[in-house]
C-alpha cells in the first residue's frame, strides 16, 4: 500500500477549521483508492509566535523537507503585522522549496451565483498561474533612518530571465494541456516599469513563439483587472508577475462566488522539493472559531495536491464530489448564502464521493 507523507500546518483563524476538514476528506480518498496518508502536524503559526517570537522554529525547512507535500490551512492574526506572518512562514517555504509556480483555479460551478451579472456555471472556467519566488516579493531593500522622522524604505522587485521563461514555459504548457480555449495571456505593466516589465513582455514573446498553437494576449494589469469583470469567459491561462497575479487571482476568487471556493497550489514542478497547497481565503478572523467557514477551498486545494502527488483519478473525484454538492444547492456555507456548517459541507462531499 503507497503511504504518502504530509506536513499539515493549520496555522491561524479559520485555518485550524478548515484544515481538518480537508484531512477528513483525503481519509476517505485513502479508504477508497487503498493508500495511506501520514499526516505530520505542525502547530505553527501565531501562537507559536506569541510563544517564541517567530512564527516557526529555525529547523522548519528540514522537518518539512522530507514530505510528500505540504497542506496549509492560513497564516496571519489580528495582533500580528501582516509582513510578520507572511515573512515569517509562507514566503520562507515557497522558496526554501523553490515553489516558483502559483496555480490558482477560477471556476464558475453550476449552482454558484457570480456577483457579475451575466455569467452562468461552467461560463467562467480560467487558471491565474503567479510567479511565485521573486518579482515584487523578493525582498531585496531595507530601512535607513529607521523609525526616525527622516525614515528611508527601499524596496526592490527582482526579475531574472530565468525566473520570467520557467514561469511563462509553465503557462504554456498548462494551456496546451487544459480542455480550455488554448490562450495564455501576459500581464504587465510594462509602460510605467520601463526594465525589469519590458524584460518580461520580451521574455513571453520569445516564449510563445515556441507554441504557435497557443493564441496569445498581452494586458497592461489594469486593464486585466476590467476585463476580469467585463469578459471572464474570454481567459484562459493567465500569466503575471507575484504582485499582479496575487491581486487578479483574489478578482477572480470573487467573481466564481467566492473566496471560499479558492483553492491554490505552490508547485516545485521540478519536483525536487515538496509543494504546498492551501486556500486563498487566508484566517478570516471576523469568522473564526463560529463553525461556518467554506471549507471547499480547503477540499479544493487538497484535490490539486491528490493531482500533483499522481493521483489524477482521486483528485477527479474530489472535484466531481464538489460540483455535486454545489450543484445540488441543499448544504452551503452562510458565504455562499447557505446556513450550514463547515462540517456539515465536508460531510456532503464524502457522501457524494460514494
């Protein structure tokens, strides 16, 4: 029987909710297809910060590194400043692990409202793809004058050929592999950042050459951002730097319903290191600890991780399993305007997983 190691880390707010949920869900993959999961906890997160004044131990990364994969339920709490957490856990594993591709699904599901007007199920049906080790986030700067009237921050986005074309070649392959519309489009905002943007539109036109097969759209991201409301259904695959692809794939959360349907993966996929897969939806603290957090994101993402650890059948039945919950409209979460509870939504998709 094939056992498969996963490092759980809960974390913060809702995640220590929707994680087990998730879990619940991949124990009766287990049962059904005849493999085990051995799931490593990790209790750390905020409380570990409060404790020891970081959010996980200095030996983190080689306790994580033997592992299949990596399931994360949330990072960030109210009395934290956000850069903390997210320097202090996610950022650190994404690239310890070089997890340079960030894979967030859009799919409008039958029985799902969208807040735009015109789109019905299955309408909407694109991947945000998000480099994911340096861009924006790479954070290369510091302070001088630090806390002082004259204070000086300096930040500094890093771009590198070789980060751009393996992003890029990712995206190009992931639409060469989609049932989809076979078209990547680039996101920049090359006009008012002259170098390291303009890199990156040359970078993808160099690329795309390669797949003449492949339509191609270049978008300026705030005309990305219009057109994710105007016409969703025209995208595909979408590619862009950590920055822009981080704030168009939270618009693309929304307009399939909501960020409770918001599952993500960070992929080596080289796969020299363990990926990670977690929920968009982050802690939500204004609703933690009540019982009535979404926890498909978190089912979602644990699909994408059944995908990646090459079980293609199992993670079909898992997304299968959602559909027919959503569908059937009977058991939802108060985010999807329904009144049931988080264990309640879990317990319909292990039902419809037969």
């Amino acid at each position: 029987m094939k056992t498969f190691t996963i490092a759980v880390i809960a974390g913060d707010g809702v995640g220590t909710e929707v994680v087990p949920q998730g879990k619940r869900v991949l124990e009766a993959i287990a049962r059904k297809h005849g493999v085990t999961f051995a799931f490593q906890d990790f209790d750390w997160g905020a409380e570990h910060y409060f404790r020891w004044g970081r959010m996980m131990p200095s030996g983190a990364i080689d306790l994580l590194q033997p592992c299949d994969a990596i399931f994360l339920g949330a990072v960030g709490h109210p009395e934290i400043p956000d850069h903390t957490t997210l320097n202090g856990l996610l950022l650190p594993i994404r690239r310890a692990f070089d997890q340079y591709a960030n894979v967030r699904p859009a799919y409008l599901y039958p029985g799902v409202q969208s807040p735009l007007a015109r789109p019905k199920g299955g309408d909407i049906d694109f991947v945000v793809v998000r480099e994911n080790t340096e861009g924006e986030y790479a954070q290369v700067g510091g302070f001088v004058y630090q806390h002082q009237p004259e204070e000086i921050a300096i930040q500094t986005s890093v771009f590198t050929r070789r980060g751009i074309e393996r992003i890029v070649r990712f995206a190009f392959d992931l639409a060469v592999k989609r049932n989809g519309k076979k078209r990547v489009a680039s996101i920049t905002k090359s006009n008012a950042q002259g170098y390291t943007l303009v890199l990156w539109d040359r970078v993808f036109e160099d690329v795309a050459a390669q797949y003449p097969q492949i339509e191609t759209e270049s978008l300026l991201v705030d005309a990305a951002a219009m057109n994710f409301i105007r016409r969703p259904e025209s995208f595909d695959v979408v590619v862009g730097s950590n920055l822009f692809a981080d704030i168009l794939s939270d618009i693309s959360a929304i307009i399939v319903g909501s960020m409770g349907l918001a599952a993500s993966a960070n992929l080596d996929p080289l796969r020299r290191f363990p990926s990670m897969f977690e929920p968009v939806h982050g802690s939500a603290p204004d609703i933690a600890g009540k019982g009535v957090v979404n926890p498909l994101a978190s089912i979602l993402s644990a699909g994408m991780m059944l995908d990646h650890l090459g079980m293609a059948e199992a993670a079909a039945g898992v997304e299968k399993a959602v559909a027919a919950v959503l569908a059937e409209g009977k058991v939802r979460t108060p985010d999807l305007g329904g009144k049931s509870s988080t264990e309640e939504v879990t317990s319909a998709v292990i039902e419809a997983l037969g």
